[in-house]
C-alpha cells in the first residue's frame, strides 16, 4: 500500500475537516518502519505549515484495527499520567476513508535517541540519563481495568515468560534454527520474582525523540505496549545500545550507563537482568531471521539498501554474530 492519487485526495479531504476547507497537502514523505507505513505530511493552512504524522496499519483488517485501537488508546492513556506523546488529530479505526486503519498526530519535532548520541559524545551521559529516566517512568505507571480492554493482562512473571517461549518456538521453527537448548535453559532458570508493569515493547533508541536541550523524551510509537517484567524491556534496550556501540567505538559503555541510569530512576536493583539479556537475545535474533527471511527488513529499506548494501549486511551480521553469541554462551548470574 502506498499513498496514490486517490488515497491522496482522500487525505486532502481529512486534512480539510481538521484544519478548514484552506487547507492543503503540499508534501507527502515516506519514513521508515516494518509493520506498517509511516508517513511526514506537510500541510497549509492559513496559519501557515503544519507537519502531520502519518501511520497507515497493515496486516489484516483485523490485526490492523487492533493495532490502530491500541495505539490510540495507549497515546491517550500516557498522556493522562504526564509522559510526552504526540498529539492525535485524527483517528479512523476503521479504514473508512484510506482504506485503511490510520492514526494522523502532529509531528515532534525531536532528533532520534540514537542521531543524538552520534553527534553529541560529550553529552552522550545525558542523553542516556534521560532515555533511561523515561522507561523507568513508564514502569512506574500503574495499570487500571480498562487497560485489559487493549492489551492481554499479566499476572505473574512466569505467565509472561512463558508467553516469550511460545513466540521464540514458533518462530524459530519457520526460521529452522534450534532454539530448544535455550529455552530449556531458561526454563530451568527461570525466576519466581519480578515487577508486572506496561512494557514500552520496542525501546531502540531510533524509537524514541530527545529535544534539543536532552531533558525531555517522547514516545512516538506505541503500538508494542503489553504488560510484561520490566527487566525484559529493559534488557531489549540494552541490546540496541550494544548495536550501537559496534559500529561507533567513541560510544563504548552507553549500554552499561544506561542500566545503572535506569536502577538509579526505577529505584530497585534489576536481580534478573542477566537472565532477561538471553530472553531478549533469543527473541530478537528469531525476530530478525523471520524479517530477513520473509524480506521484510529488506523491502522496506530497500532504497538504503541500493546505495549501501555492503555496509547493511555488514552490520545485520555483526548484529546476527552478537545475539547467536549472546545465546549458546548462556551464562546467568542470578
């Protein structure tokens, strides 16, 4: 799916309903993502240009709504407790007028957590002070009842745990890759103990904005958000970070800056880190395999893909060596 002509007037006329009949699009821009399309949309209006955020959900009709619904709700649930999150304009669940289930919010203008660790060194302790602070916040939010109406609810940590071996066995027998030497390691190790809180799902620092002065974060992306243990989503970030690190040596340690950051602002020691590395390890690794093999990952970097193809597989390798590594060299210090 794409914006053509059609869909194009078809947004001209939403954008009409939001902003008055003056209002036009001037300039549509495809972003990046893997589960839907994403899109920047300059508009005119008489006050002068707006840019818009675009997501059109893909899947099935079914899967697409669902995912549309929890995005939705979770942009106005987070806002309700004081986190950042972009302001919704226009929402239709239903596709009636693109077709498709789509979410239009006003654009943040913000610099990915990641473009601002690579061009500021000297203030990388910041600004991983603050992406830490800001997940430590979203834990700290209490679930209420009518959250369990958009996410399944979670009790306890071997609920959640187990949950993470059915996706990991399944996916690793579409991708054919051993994964039961791992899970039952996990399985033997698996603990008793944990906080049950919302899960960020997908916290890479390309997933989430700094401004400019480093002290404030925004969440742009919240159609990942379950219910889960902490340390899970805590230990996916860590790993992003470590991606970072191997292609960027002046930012060694951000990703152990980042755990002892984030302790300081949870305010609890994480006893089962260890443990959930090689879960999130596991997971991310079948993940990417089922992206690669399904071309997924390929397609929708295609265009990067053409003028640096050498570098990309450089790096997915790198990054496919360190989870593989990650995962047959189980070591827990629980």
């Amino acid at each position: 799916m794409y914006v053509d002509k059609t869909r194009q007037i078809a947004l001209n006329e939403i954008v009409k309903d939001v902003f008055g009949n003056d209002a036009r699009i001037i300039k549509i821009k495809r972003l990046g993502g893997i589960g839907n399309e994403n899109y920047k949309v300059d508009v005119l209006t008489k006050r002068g240009t707006i840019t818009l955020s675009l997501k059109i959900f893909l899947g099935s009709l079914h899967e697409a709504r669902r995912k549309a619904t929890k995005e939705e709700y979770f942009i106005r649930r987070l806002s309700e407790v004081g986190l950042n999150v972009p302001n919704i304009l226009y929402y239709d669940p239903e596709g009636r007028r693109l077709g498709r289930p789509i979410l239009i919010k006003r654009w943040i203008s913000g610099i990915p957590v990641n473009k601002a660790l690579e061009k500021d060194y000297d203030n990388k302790d910041v600004i991983v002070d603050v992406y830490a602070r800001e997940l430590a916040t979203l834990h700290r939010v209490v679930p209420k009842p009518s959250d369990f109406m958009v996410i399944k609810e979670i009790r306890t940590p071997a609920e959640y745990i187990v949950r993470q071996f059915k996706i990991i066995e399944i996916l690793s027998k579409i991708v054919k890759f051993d994964m039961s030497k791992v899970i039952n390691a996990l399985r033997k190790d698996m603990p008793c103990s944990g906080d049950i809180t919302f899960l960020h799902g997908d916290y890479a620092p390309e997933n989430v904005l700094v401004n400019t002065s480093y002290d404030t974060i925004y969440f742009i992306d919240l159609e990942s958000i379950e219910l889960g243990v902490n340390e899970d989503d805590v230990a996916y970030a860590f790993h992003m970070l470590r991606f970072i690190e191997s292609i960027n040596k002046r930012l060694k340690g951000v990703a152990e800056d980042f755990i002892e950051s984030y302790e300081k602002h949870y305010g609890k020691t994480l006893k089962n880190l260890e443990y959930f590395k090689v879960l999130s390890a596991a997971k991310l690794y079948v993940v990417l395999k089922y992206l690669m093999k399904t071309g997924r990952l390929i397609r929708e970097r295609k265009t990067w893909l053409l003028i640096y193809p050498f570098l990309y597989m450089f790096f997915f390798r790198r990054v496919m060596k360190y989870l593989k590594e990650y995962i047959t060299n189980i070591n827990f210090t629980m």
